[in-house]
C-alpha cells in the first residue's frame, strides 16, 4: 500500500472531478427525493440506496477493524443493536411511549430529544436535528461498550479474538430482551413510533424539502469520509503496521494496545451508527434480529468488496443490497421475466444463488471487486483507455524482455 | 442439597442429556481445530442438515434405512465441504478458511431455507428414544438416558482409535506439526478428510439425539448448539477430546440449571461468558497444550 505522491495540479482536477460527481450525485438524490414521479424504479431506487448506504458505513467500519487493523471481530451485530435501541429510546415521542411500551408495563424513560428539539426550533427541523443528536449519542454509547469490551478481549489473537467478540455481540443481544430491563429496552418487544426517515423533511415558508434519501446517504458518507481521513493518517498508519506484523509494530514504537482500543471503539462507534441508521430505516427495531447471521452477512459483503479497500466496501454493499432487495427479486417469482414459468424459481432460491456466488468469490477470487486498491479517477480513466489491461501486460511484459536482454543482472 | 437435587432433577437430567448431545458436536470442532487451526463455522449448520435429511427419509422410508442414511449423508456432506471449500485454500491464510468457512455456513442455511420453504419441519419421533420414563420423580424422555451412555461409549471407542489405530496416530501427529509430519510422509489430505469424517459421523449421531427433544427443525437451528459447542472445545482446551467432553457437560448442565431459576434469557449468554472468563484466565483451556509464538 505504498503511497505515491502526485504534482498538485494533478491531485487538484482529482479533488475538483470528485467534488462535481458528488454535487451532481447529491442533486439527482435531491431530485428523487422531491420531484422525480414515483414509479417502480423510484419506488425500488429510494429503500435501496438508504439501506446501502447504511450497509457502506457498517462493512466501512467493520473494514477498519478487520482490513485496516487485523482484528478478526465479529461483535458488529452487537453495537449495531446498541445503537439501534439507543437511537429508538432516545427518539419515541412522550406520547407513544405508553403504547410502545405496553407489554412492558410503561416506561422509566419520559423524554425525547427530537421533541425537546422541536419545541424550540421548530416541529420538522426539530425532529430532523434531533434525529442526528440521537444517532451520535448512539455511536457513543456503542463507543463506550466497546471500550469496556476491548480491554479484556484485544489482548486475545485472530480466531479466539473473534469467537470472544461474538460472545459478547450474543451478551449483548441476550441483556436487551432481559423482560427486567423492559422498562428500558422493552424486553423482546419490538420498539416503534420513533423518528423515521420519512420523517426527514425540513419547512421552508411553507414548502416541504424532503431528505428521505439524502439523509441516511450523506450520514454514511460523512462517517466514512471520517474514517478514510483516519486511515490516512498516522493513526492508519499504525493501524496498517499493525496488521502487517504485530511484533514489528510493537519493536517500531506502536503501543499496541492503545491503538487496538482506538480502531475498536472507533468501528464500534460507526457500527452504532450504522445500527442508528437501520432503525430509522426499519422504522421498527427488535434485538432478535441482531443475530450473528447478521455480521456474517456484513462480513460476506467486506469479503465480496475486498478486505482492505473502503470503495470496494462501498460498491459490494450496493451490489448486494441492491441484487438482494431489487434485481434478483424475479428468482423467487416462480418465473421468468414474469412469463416463462421455471419450477425451482420459488422462495428462498435468490438467497441460495448469493450464496453460491460468494462462495465462488471467496474461493476463487478471494481479492473480491477491488483487493485493497480504492477508486480513483485516474484508475477510471486507465480502465476506460486499456479495459482488460491488454496494453498493461504488454508493457510489463516488454520491461521484463529488456531486463532479460541486460543477463538479468538486475535480479539477483 | 438432596432436596435441592430433587426439585431440579428434571433439569439435571436434561443438563446431562444436553451435555451429552454437545459433547458429539463439540468432537468435530476440536479434532478439526486441532488438525487445521480452523473454526468450522459450518459445523453447528451440518448437524441441522443431518436433523433436516432425517425429517425427509422418514417420509420414503423406515426407520431402520433412514438412521443410517443419515449418518452417511452427513458424512458425506462433511468430506464434501472440506474437499470443495477447505482444500483449495490450504495455503491461503487462516482467515481465508475462516470466512470460507462462514461462507459454507450462509450456503447451508441458505439451502435449508429454500428446500423447506422457511416452514418449521416436524421432528419424527424415533421409537425407542422417544419413550418416556420417570426417574426419581421426574418424567423424561428415553434419549435423556441413551445420550451419555451413548457419548462416553463413542468418546472411549473415539480416543482408542486415536491412540491405537494408524491414522489415530496420523492425525496425532499432524495436529503436533503440520509440516513435520508431511515431511514423515503422512498424507495430509487423507488425514484432513478422516478428521471431517469421524467429526460429522459423531454430529449425526448428536442430531439424531439432541432434535428427539425438539419437536422442529428450522434452518439457525444449528447455529446456537453449534457455537455452544464450540465454546465447550475452547472451555475445555481446543484440541483435547477429553476436555471437549468435560466441556460440553458442564455447559449442558450449567445452562439448564440456569433455566430452572427462570434466567432463561441468559441460558445462551451464560455460555459466552463462560468463554470470555477462561480466554482471559486460562486461554489454553483445561487440559489445553501451551502453545508458544515463535517470531
């Protein structure tokens, strides 16, 4: 992963190209969210990209831990329901609380931070910037667990690291549905009726501007632009020296122990947004579906992206969720295109043919989409002139024939 | 402390005859880890594969068939996912197996999921286990008896084969060092599919034993015995049979007497904290070998 400077006017048209394609991305999301007609695509483009974004930032921040960091963990699932019951806690408004909590026998808890927002700012932006509040209290909640969690379990290696890790996701799941804690949590009931996505949309002299998609899509790119600017920094630097080799890392100066602790909480803290994210996206949260297939799903989709390359996370959780939810719908139809009837086409066969795909991925091209590279334009531009990497082969190939031609001193 | 014996012999009971079907499954984690280095996440999801082909035989065929159809299906489902995931990643790292291995676990339950079309499907009833009978005061199944018998007899015939037979002796030394015993001629290949074989013999036998108390199979419900399981091995130092035994009982009987004081909630997290206490104070287990990092 070696880090070649470019001349600065190169990286500027980089930097400028970059920022036109997001402006102009956030302008289309803008014109779907408020203009575009509601039509099947628009209908399956909206929930799609919400729930991909908020995947992106989970894989991201699982990336961090275990492509940046070399920490096999497979607690996400666990911060992920902190975060999500932190988030629905903090949000149901006063009025619902007896309704939600029901079962429960009512509720200890008698505030929420988007209504107190919205009695002084105003009801949309109310409910708006107190959903943002919520969603970092829980990444700091999911942040704090993970500290307490870390000092025991970072001292552990590779797989036990892992096992240990995905005890405490199963812990975590299990104090939750406590029916002791019911009054909190809600026990093994469901909570509801807290700030939604739908519910994002901000009064402007009397026209609604709404963000149903924009939002989770810019929270998880703003997270994930915060964790490409840690890994290029001295802390990522240590992280990747880390994972290279402990030992070393530890004979350079690294203390070891600190900077496990800071990648842990950090990815925890993400993945309790994330879990923020998915509440909201859910608009009902139950701890019973924080399984650990859940992390294994978000693992799948670090291994289809590639260990060790955010873009890659990002494009594999779009890929999935999008082939999941939408293009691969058909294969539980019962037919194809909707015409020609084909008998194994029933429920549950789109899930079988993912999976057999991501076991050809893991076994075959265990690099997945992008190994450890990142996108970049000028990786875009090098692909659109020279797609298969004909002229690449070609090249390497002629300087390896002139290192031959010199009695490959060069070599040895 | 009789009375208190009393009161709870149903749970004692069940605690062992849990034990018991944990200490079966258990075997197929520690001999692989101990031969691979590997945790085989898609153990836990055979042995629902075993419960779900023994729901379907039962429908074609008698009893006496479809035991040991069982049994040979799994065996062969075990050697075909160790030939077809495990093996082409031989030389890869340890975390390649590893998701490989997660992802062999999403395929089968995946698989199950599309085969029995997400319906919970009925247990058969298997004619001698499912007798009930009363033991001091406390009605119970057959199997309740069957399963520790069963498993010790399996586990001293299992250790014997290990210490007396040729491939025991192979799969010794490979679990000692990989490349050493390569090097004495030992074919790895063979060893490494014996060690799936005897584990997904012995996660059959589990099956058909720990789902005669379950009235259903649904395709996750490997993944909660099977991690128990796991935790048994590591509890009782990963690679010892002996201590996977050891392991698995107190598991079984620790979370069922957990269940009695009405904790259910935590029967599950019982065993995870189990594993987090001994990572920290004893990595290596009860009867674990110390391994030591060589830089």
């Amino acid at each position: 992963m070696e880090k070649t400077l470019k001349p600065r006017s190169e990286k500027k048209t980089e930097n400028f190209i970059a920022i036109i394609c997001l402006v102009a991305f956030y302008v289309l999301l803008f014109l779907l969210d408020n203009y575009l007609p509601r039509n099947s695509f628009t209908t399956m483009l909206i929930p799609v990209l919400q729930k991909s974004s908020i995947f992106a930032l989970v894989c991201v921040s699982m990336n961090l831990l275990n492509g940046f960091t070399g920490l096999f963990s497979l607690g996400q699932a666990g911060f992920m329901l902190i975060g999500a019951y932190v988030y629905a806690m903090l949000s149901i408004p006063d009025e619902y609380r007896e309704a939600v909590y029901q079962y429960s026998g009512g509720t200890n808890i008698h505030f929420s931070i988007p209504e107190m927002l919205q009695g002084v700012i105003g009801q949309s932006a109310g409910s708006f910037f107190g959903a943002i509040i919520c969603i970092i209290i829980a990444g700091i909640i999911a942040g704090i667990f993970a500290a307490l969690i870390g000092i025991p379990v970072l001292r552990l290696k590779s797989d036990y690291l892992a096992i240990a890790t995905l005890g405490f996701a199963e812990i975590i799941r299990a104090v939750f549905q406590w029916d002791k804690l019911g009054k909190i949590t809600n026990g093994s009931y469901q909570l509801r009726k807290y700030t939604a996505f739908t519910d994002m949309n901000i009064n402007i002299g009397g026209n609604v501007i709404k963000f149903t998609s924009i939002f989770p899509v810019f929270i998880a790119m703003l997270c994930i632009l915060f964790i490409i600017l840690l890994i290029n920094s001295s802390y990522g630097r240590a992280f990747k020296a880390i994972r290279d080799d402990e030992i070393a890392a530890e004979a350079m100066g690294i203390n070891l122990f600190k900077h496990k602790q800071m990648s842990f909480i950090i990815s925890s803290f993400f993945a309790g947004a994330g879990g923020a994210l998915l509440a909201m996206y859910q608009t009902t949260i139950q701890a019973m579906a924080f399984k650990t297939a859940m992390t294994y799903e978000i693992l799948l989709i670090v291994v289809i992206g590639g260990i060790g390359s955010i873009s890659g996370s990002c494009i594999a959780s779009f890929l999935f969720i999008a082939c999941n939810e939408w293009w691969l719908r058909f294969l539980d139809s019962g037919s194809l295109f909707g015409i020609v009837p084909v008998p194994f086409f029933r429920d549950g066969f789109r899930k079988v043919v993912f999976s057999v795909v991501i076991m050809v991925i893991v076994l075959f091209f265990s690099k997945g989409i992008m190994g450890d590279k990142e996108i970049s334009f000028k990786g875009i531009g090098g692909f659109l002139k020279d797609p298969f990497g004909a002229k690449r082969r070609k090249a390497k190939k002629a300087v390896a024939a002139a290192a031959a031609a010199e009695g490959g001193e060069g070599n040895e | 402390m009789i009375e208190f014996l009393h009161t709870n012999m149903a749970y004692l009971l069940n605690g062992i005859s849990v034990g018991g079907q944990y200490a079966l499954i258990a075997i197929g984690y520690t001999m692989v880890y101990g031969v691979l280095r590997l945790i085989n996440f898609a153990h836990g999801d055979v042995f629902m594969v075993a419960g779900l082909v023994m729901i379907y035989a039962t429908t074609a065929m008698p009893m006496y068939i479809s035991i040991p159809l069982v049994l040979v299906a799994t065996v062969v489902l075990g050697f075909l996912i160790e030939r077809a995931a495990y093996r082409p990643l031989r030389s890869a790292p340890r975390m390649s197996v590893m998701i490989s291995a997660i992802g062999v676990s999403y395929l089968l339950q995946n698989c199950a999921l599309y085969f029995t079309g997400g319906l919970p499907q009925v247990y058969p009833s298997i004619p001698f286990l499912s007798e009930s009978v009363t033991i001091w005061g406390a009605t119970t199944k057959m199997v309740t008896i069957v399963t520790p018998i069963l498993t010790l007899v399996l586990v001293i015939i299992l250790v014997l084969l290990l210490k007396y037979t040729k491939i025991g002796m192979a799969m010794r030394a490979v679990s000692k060092d990989f490349e050493a015993s390569q090097l004495m001629g030992i074919k790895i290949d063979m060893v490494i599919s014996a060690t799936f074989v005897i584990g997904c013999f012995l996660a059959a036998v589990g099956s058909l034993l720990y789902f005669t108390n379950y009235s259903s199979v649904i395709p996750t419900s490997g993944a909660m015995p099977g991690l128990k399981a796991f935790v048994a091995a590591v509890f009782g130092g990963i690679g010892s049979i002996p201590g996977a035994v050891i392991g698995a009982f107190i598991i079984g009987i620790c979370e069922n007497i957990i269940k009695g004081l009405g904790w259910t909630t935590f029967s599950d997290a019982f065993s995870f904290a189990l594993l987090i206490v001994i990572l920290m104070v004893k990595p290596t287990g009860i009867f674990g070998e110390k391994a030591t990092d060589k830089v």
